[in-house]
C-alpha cells in the first residue's frame, strides 16, 4: 500500500506540476511538497512559516460569434500552438466576471465587441490546470482584425472549419458543440 500510495501521490504531484515555485510568497522560506491530506496532491509547504501553497486551477473565459456566417477564429502568433486556430479568449482576472473577461478578451483580440448570448459549455482536462469556459456570444460592433497574441483573423462557414490546424482540445470540443447546435437550428 505505501508503494501505490508513493506512486498514486507522486502522479497527483508531477500532473498537477509544481509550478517551479521555490521559495514562499509571504517570508521567502523554502517551500517543500507534503502530504497533508491522504486522498490530495501533496501542497507546497513553507518550512518557516508553515504557509501552504495552493495551486488553484486558472480560469480561462472565451467566445465563439459568428460574422457574415462565418466562426470567427484567430490564428495564434504566441506559444503555445502558435500558428494554430482558436476563438477568442484569455485568463478570467480575479475579481472579473467570466462573461466580462470573455467580452474583454474577445474585444483585445479580434478587435470585435460582443454580448454572450449563453453558455456553450465547459471544459477542463487531467493535467491541466486550465479550465475554460466558452460563451456564444453576438457581435455588436468593432471590425475583425488580428489583435494582441494573433496573426491573423478569419471567419470560417461551419463547412470550413480547419479542424486539423485547431490549437487546443477544448477548441475542438467547443466547435464541436457550437456545429451540433447549429445543426439542431438552436443557436444560428
Ligand atoms: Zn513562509
């Protein structure tokens, strides 16, 4: 048992990454990972001050529109998947609604302002410590054009949608997801 234990524990901690840290943000003593809970990742831990360093999942908030019935999508022009398409979208700011960072995101990166219309789902994998959160959302104004972390902007009719050249997991599943209810008439 203490094997699978050490095993099940070192999974958890390699996974979910230590995320470099190396010293405690509140005395700069050392942080070393411990158990403190038998059926949780093993925590950084300041060996000073006892300060426990959580390292909580990061929200990410994004758009899918539709423009002369076309999905709008950006081609990325930063690591990681540069050169790959994805929607608008970006890190949800503490304090910041999900629907408001979504609009904000969308407004810096393809240069279009938008209103979320309603939640299209949301994704999250093992591994990973995004969760992502994707509205279809109504353009309102602006015009598209490739803004911060983007070379280029495109809209792509449903039949189009360059699926082998798309960044990310949850941009496959979003599109996905937006395509079946299209194709269900409940949203364009
Ligand atoms: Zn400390």
């Amino acid at each position: 048992m203490a094997t699978h234990d050490h095993h099940h524990h070192h999974d958890h901690a390699h996974r979910r990454g230590g995320g470099g840290y190396r010293f405690c943000p509140r005395c700069a003593g050392p942080l070393a990972p411990r158990t403190l809970k038998d059926n949780e990742p093993r925590r950084l831990v300041c060996e000073k001050c006892s300060f426990i360093f959580y390292q909580d999942p990061k929200v990410v908030a994004g758009t899918i529109c539709t423009l002369d019935r076309g999905v709008v999508l950006l081609r990325r022009g930063i690591e990681p998947a540069m050169g790959k398409w994805v929607f608008p979208g970006g890190y949800v700011d503490r304090g910041e609604s999900t629907t408001e960072a979504a609009v904000r995101e969308t407004r810096e990166e393809s240069r279009l302002e938008v209103v979320t219309r309603s939640l299209l789902g949301v994704y999250s994998y093992p591994g990973s410590p995004n969760v992502i959160i994707v509205y279809v959302a109504d353009v309102v104004g602006g015009t598209l054009a490739a803004g911060d972390e983007s070379t280029e902007a495109g809209t792509f009719p449903l039949s189009r949608i360059p699926w082998d050249d798309l960044a990310f997991p949850s941009t496959v599943e979003a599109l996905k997801e937006f395509v079946r209810l299209c194709g269900a008439g409940e949203i364009c």
